[in-house]
C-alpha cells in the first residue's frame, strides 16, 4: 500500500474508498501509510443497501445483479469516486464465509472488487476466490489484490 499511496502523492491525485464486507480495512490500510492525508478523500463502509443507494450506488443495479456482484462492485467504484470527486474509487462487496440473511443469493466465500480511474473513465474488476476461514486473513487477501490492481493503475 505504500508505494500506491506514494504514486498518488507523486502524480497530486485522490483516492476513495466504498467498502462493506471489509469493513474499513481498505481505508485502514491506505491511512496506515504517512502523507496519505494528502491523498486520501473519504472512507465509506456501506453494510446496507440502502446506504449504498444514497451514496450513488444504482439500486436498479443491485436489483438486477444483487448487491453481490461485479456489476454492483463497479458501481461503487464510480459513485464514490463522484460522490468525492476523486481521481481514483476502490469499491468492494461480497461475503466472507458467512451467509447473509438480509441478501440470501451469491456464493458465500467470493468477494468483488473494483478500481475506478475516473480521469481515464477504466475499470479495474477482480473476482477474489475467498481461501482462509478466518475473517482476518480473507481481508487480508482481498488487501493484497487490491494492492495489485493499484500497482497497474499507475503504470
């Protein structure tokens, strides 16, 4: 995460962050890094449809994909990228190892994440095949691929 905050203070651009099953771990991890107050706009963790919806997030979407999607991923990319006026949006969505009575459909160990370059209007989508038991670990996997996909956005 270091270097991703590192080439987002170098190139004077922004960052945001709409996650749910991670909980604000993203925004955690990028405000773990010094100078990430110069690039770090807003950290949204949006268990709730409802709050997704007011922050942007296409309910039509979430009703057509379910909110457990790649589709609905990339929507929070976007809207929290607008809602900010950030260069770049981090949406994430899924379960981790847990059913979700609220929202009963979807596999229950797959996460979606998405980057949005808005300068570049390009999605960056990931699928993330859950592999721990532990909450902690899978968080941590889902950090590490985001990590990956910054690292190619700023290519």
């Amino acid at each position: 995460m270091e270097e991703a905050v590192d080439s987002l203070i170098h190139n004077n651009k922004t960052i945001s962050v709409m996650e749910s099953c991670t909980g604000g771990f993203v925004s955690n991890a990028i405000t773990n890094i010094p100078g990430a107050s110069n690039i770090f706009s807003f950290g949204a963790v949006t268990y709730s449809n409802e709050y997704k919806i007011k922050l942007g997030v296409s309910k039509e979407l979430i009703d057509e994909y379910t909110v457990y999607s790649s589709e609905v991923a990339k929507d929070m990319s976007r809207a929290i990228t607008i809602y900010t006026n950030s260069n770049y949006g981090i949406g994430v969505t899924g379960k981790m190892n847990k059913p979700d009575p609220n929202n009963p459909y979807g596999d229950d160990s797959t996460v979606f994440v998405s980057i949005y370059d808005k300068d570049n209007d390009i999605y960056y989508p990931k699928t993330i095949v859950l592999k721990h038991e532990n909450r902690i670990d899978n968080k941590n996997q889902v950090l590490e691929e985001i990590i990956k996909i910054l690292k190619n956005c700023f290519k």
